[in-house]
C-alpha cells in the first residue's frame, strides 16, 4: 500500500527515503510494483524468432533500480551527457569537441532467452516532449548505421549531419552499456504471464521487463484512440441482440485465450451479397485491438499471410473480401492459418531455419464460401476438404430478420444508418478493449481455465445433436469458445452486455452455419452425394445412353447408360468413367459407399458397390455402378 509523505522526500539517510525513492520510480513507469496474482501460465513453450509463445527466464539479472527502473548508462570516457544530448570530447590539447545526437539514453541491455538477438533499449524526446522507446537490434550496427538514423530521425531524434558525428554515434551505441537487462521478444502474445504487443507490455514488472523487439515495431495495427468506455458506448453495445455483430465482437477476445485453454485456432467466414454489412462486422471486431487498418484483406500469398498472422498472435486476425484470394492456394491458407504452423524453410548455409508459429482466431468475410472459391480451379478438378472447411466455418452473414446483418437497429433509422454508426464509432474509438481484457485477465486472482472450459463443453453438450459426425463437434466447440470468451469480457465488464448475451449470439449463429452445411452427419458424405448428382444434373440427358437403345441412339463421349426398373430410373456408370470424371478429387470406392449407404446405389448380392451387367454397343458384360434417380430428391442446399 502507498503511503503518505508529507513536506517532500525524507532524510536520504533515513530508511523511509528508499521506501519513498521505491515508490517515486513505481510512479514514474505507471507500472504496479509488484507481480500481478497468476491466473495460470498460457504457455510454458520457448519464445523464439517465429512469433510464438514463450516463457519468461527468472534466472535474468534484476533490473536496477534507478530512474523509472531502468537503469543508468555506462559511457567511456570520451563521451559526455549533457542537456541538449551526447557530446563526444576527446582529451588532449586541440581536440574539438562533436555533439552526436540528441538526449538518447540508453536505459537496458535486450536479448531473448536463448542468449541472442541482443539489443539496445532506447528512449528519447522529440520536439514536442513526447517520449519514445525502442528495442533496437546490435545487428543493425554491422552496417552502416543507415536504419537506424532513419528510424529516430523519423521520430524527432537529432542526429549529427556530419560524418565524424555519425559515425561517433554508432561508436556510442555500441559501447555504451548498461547493467539493466530487459527479455526482448520478436512476436505478439504471451511470454509467460506476460502479453507483448508490439507498442505496450502488459503484466510485467520493473525487475522482469519485456521489450517487444520486432521488425515491424513502429509498423504495426495495434493503435488506440479513446478508452473503453467511450469504445462501449460507440461500438460493443450494438451487438446486444445482433447475433452476427455479438459473434464478431466476442471472437475478438479469444485470441488471448487460445494458450490458456490449449485450444485450436480457426475462423469464422461471413458470407452473403455485397452491401449486406459483412465488413461492419470485421470492423466492430478489429476495433478491440486497432483502427479500421486493423483488418486486412485476403490478397496476399500465402508467404505473406505468414507474416500476418505472426503479426497477430494470440490476437485477432480480420481478412477481408475472399474472392481476392488464388482459388489455388485456398485450401491451402484455411490449413496454414489455422494449423499456426509456416513452411520449413533453409538458410543460406542450407540449415533448417525455424519455421514461423502462431496461434490466431480470425474473422473473414467474402461473397462466396471457401468451397466455392477452391472451385474456381481451372483445372474442375480441385474441391474443398472438409477438413479446410471446418477450420473456416461458412456463416451466412444476413441475419434473415430483412436488416441483412442486423436484427435489432437500436436507435438507427435503418440497417446502412446502423452500420455507419458503428464504422464512425470504431473509427474515433478503438485499440482499449483488447488490452483492457488482457489486463483483466492477469489481475485476476481466479484460475479462469476450468470455469471456461466447463463452458465450452456446456455449449457444446447442448447444441450437438447425439448422431453428430465429430466435425459438427470440433465447430460447436468454437462457437462455444467464442461464448465463452464473450461471457467473460462481459463479467470483467470491457464488454457491456447481460449474462447470457454472447452465449445466445453464438447458438444462433451455430444452429444457422448447421443448417447450412446440411445436417450433422460428415461433410465428406454430402459432397460425395453433391457430386454425383451435380454430374447428372449436368450430363444426365447428353452422356448416357437407354440400355435397350438402338444405333441411332448412341451419343459421342458416353459416361454411361441408363434404364427403367421396377425401383425407377437408374443410371448406369461405366466404372473407368466413375474413378476418372465423376469421382475426381476424390475416393471413388468411398464416394460408392456413402451412396449405398443412404439408399442411392445399388449392391449386388454379394454386397458388391459395382453391379455386373450386359451392356449393350459390343461392350457385353462389365460391372457398372447403378445409382438411383432418387438422387435428385436431395435437399437442394445440402
């Protein structure tokens, strides 16, 4: 607890002046003295170059504590600190001396915990008194110096113009030292019981600093204008009773959550018409950790979408317009940004570098779905796994009440009124809310885990039905991690909404994105029964031929034949046809078997998938598959 002391500092030789001293500098960092209650380590994996999570080393060296805690600069001789800044004064008769730079201290020694990327943190004024910091990395010293003038020139940092000047102040930051040592970092996210981002660390202490020392750290999303209040009152009350806008904001706080519960990442896809308000949505969620910058788009390479989701780590990741994406590599994004795992890759010397890590929820919006986008293939052949489709859940983004998005317009007029006003109040606020949680979150004295993990497996009990195919499971869990991470950002008040609020969002939602994908049984079943009947739908009448047909009913590049039976309409495919046209992309033999299961395709006596017929045009006897005509009484948006 503070205590009180009246007329000034006391007696510096009395004990009660380093208590005084103590809380002075605690003051000055606007840091709490002492390590917040755990809520429970994240991660406890190695932090490292590719941006994933870490630990903090408690074998580093305390930091001293002098001015904000920091530490006190060790220059060599021929160097002087004065007002106006770093003055280099050789001795000796003649000598003239140089003003290098401007009043740059250097406050700690950085460096990971493995011993590398050593650096320098620096800190400085500009011209108009506003203090900057930066990590800079001591490789950036091995040329010659270019990078790093540019980048304190760029923030009101004076540097000598003249030659001798600069090289005497990259002599002065690479022999200045300093016994304070801080654990610098190069990703976003939890190191330790501590959350980095790229301008703020959240959790950690004057003894235990952590620096964020990336190469992007002036360019960078995570940017806040006004607090969280003005936020709530511009932005996160009009998710109350907006199922898409509730899903959106609530996904926006499990990034944190990820490491702490050990869950997957995915995402969630908003799909419908132009104008119906999907990028509302993305940026009402961006904005709980960055302007509207903060959402980026789908087009990019799937290299550079490595880099992104470094960048957002244990955050959140907003892609816009999906269509923008190479129909080619779309399967292969929904896996990689997911999976949080980037291509192995090898160094000059031809060792393997490591591979980039992250742990992500993003949102993404688009006109199309990822099935129909991986469809675009020229080469016809190319679908959708349904293993991509579930680390990318397809949500239809109109809310069916004929507001598009909406359900509830609130005090707006009409729906486009509404999305203005939440596009205007994400735009004057933002950035707050995402490390207000986090905040929440560290000085919490609960374990949060196994209440929220009960949670999740509620919303998951209660919303799968008992035949469910495990897909259906793997997405109820991460509505149901979406509920919980919005129920909680509620209770720890940075959300303003009633108890139950996100949880009702994310089973409407969940019900819709069910309803959608045609059921609870597999994925791979339904585009096995689409596919057959999307190829007879389209060559029913052109490519297949009556079994008791004449000469002059034969047709150019048959797929097969077809009869009438006592059970109705049958098609008859030839079975190199079935493997190589109607089946391609996938498992023919399967795709026979999902068919004869649901009553489409006829077995032998043997239970055979293939039928032995006598086929007519000199072909005689060949085993065909038969499929019912009942095919086409499917439900049209299975």
């Amino acid at each position: 607890m503070r205590r009180s002391f009246q007329g000034g500092p006391p007696d510096k030789t009395s004990d009660a002046w380093k208590e005084w001293a103590a809380e002075e500098i605690e003051g000055a960092i606007h840091r709490p003295r002492s390590r917040p209650a755990p809520v429970s380590s994240p991660d406890t994996s190695r932090q490292d170059n590719s941006g994933g999570t870490g630990t903090v080393v408690t074998s580093l060296k305390p930091l001293a504590s002098v001015k904000r805690g920091l530490g006190k600069m060790k220059m060599t001789a021929d160097y002087r600190q004065k007002p106006d800044g770093i003055w280099y004064v050789p001795q000796g008769q003649g000598s003239v001396s140089v003003h290098v730079c401007g009043p740059v201290e250097v406050v700690a020694q950085t460096r990971d915990d493995a011993g590398a990327s050593w650096g320098r943190l620096l800190e400085w004024q500009d011209g108009d008194r506003r203090q900057h910091q930066w990590a800079m990395p001591m490789s950036l010293l091995a040329g010659d110096g270019g990078e790093i003038r540019a980048y304190l020139l760029d923030r009101g940092c004076y540097i000598s113009p003249t030659s001798t000047g600069r090289a005497k102040f990259l002599d002065f930051l690479a022999t200045t030292t300093v016994d304070a040592r801080a654990l610098a970092v190069s990703g976003v996210g939890w190191v330790g019981r501590v959350f980095v981002l790229p301008d703020r660390t959240i959790g950690d202490t004057p003894e235990h600093r952590v620096i964020y020392q990336g190469a992007d750290a002036s360019e960078h999303p995570y940017r806040c204008t006004g607090d969280v209040d003005a936020w709530k009152q511009n932005v996160a009350r009009y998710g109350v009773g907006n199922s898409r806008i509730a899903v959106a904001l609530a996904a926006a706080f499990v990034g944190p959550l990820l490491a702490l519960l050990s869950e997957e990442g995915g995402g969630l896809h908003l799909r419908g018409p132009s104008s119906i308000g999907k990028s509302t949505a993305l940026i009402a969620a961006a904005s709980v950790w960055g302007p509207l910058a903060y959402v980026r788009q789908w087009r990019a390479t799937a290299n550079g979408l490595e880099g992104v989701c470094v960048q957002h780590n244990q955050t959140l990741l907003c892609l816009d317009e999906l269509a923008q994406l190479d129909g080619r590599e779309a399967g292969h994004v929904a896996y990689l940004i997911a999976n949080g795992m980037g291509k192995a890759r090898a160094g000059r010397s031809g060792a393997l570098r490591s591979s980039a890590q992250w742990k992500v929820m993003f949102l993404s919006s688009g006109e199309i779905s990822l099935a129909e986008l991986a469809a675009r293939d020229a080469r016809g052949t190319k679908r959708s796994a349904a293993g991509q489709e579930i680390r990318i859940l397809d949500c239809e983004a109109d809310a069916g009440a004929g507001l598009g998005l909406f359900e509830t317009l609130h005090d707006a007029p009409s729906a486009e009124a509404l999305a203005r006003q939440i596009k205007d109040g994400a735009e004057m606020t933002h950035g707050s809310a995402g490390p207000a949680f986090v905040e929440r979150v560290i000085a919490s004295s609960h374990d949060l885990a196994p209440s929220l993990k009960k949670e999740i497996d509620a919303f998951v009990a209660e919303h799968v039905p008992a035949d469910a195919n495990g897909q259906v499971g793997r997405a109820a869990r991460r509505f149901g991690l979406i509920a919980a991470a919005g129920e909680l950002a509620a209770l720890l008040e940075v959300l303003p909404w009633p108890a139950g609020e996100a949880t009702a969002a994310c089973a409407i939602v969940f019900r819709q994105w069910l309803i959608g994908r045609g059921g609870a049984g597999a994925a791979e079943d339904r585009d096995a029964i689409a596919k057959v009947r999307g190829f007879l739908e389209m060559h029913g009448a052109s490519r297949f031929e009556p079994v008791d047909g004449d000469d002059e009913t034969r047709v150019i590049n048959r797929a097969g034949f077809w009869r009438d039976s006592d059970q109705g309409r049958e098609y008859l495919f030839l079975a190199e046809t079935w493997k190589t046209e109607v089946c391609a992309g996938m498992d023919a033999k399967r795709v026979a078997k999902v068919l004869a299961e649901h009553g489409l395709l006829r077995r032998d006596a043997e239970g055979k998938n293939s039928i032995s017929v006598s086929l007519p045009a000199g072909i005689g006897k060949s085993r065909c598959y038969v499929v019912s005509a009942t095919i086409f009484e499917g439900d049209a948006d299975a």
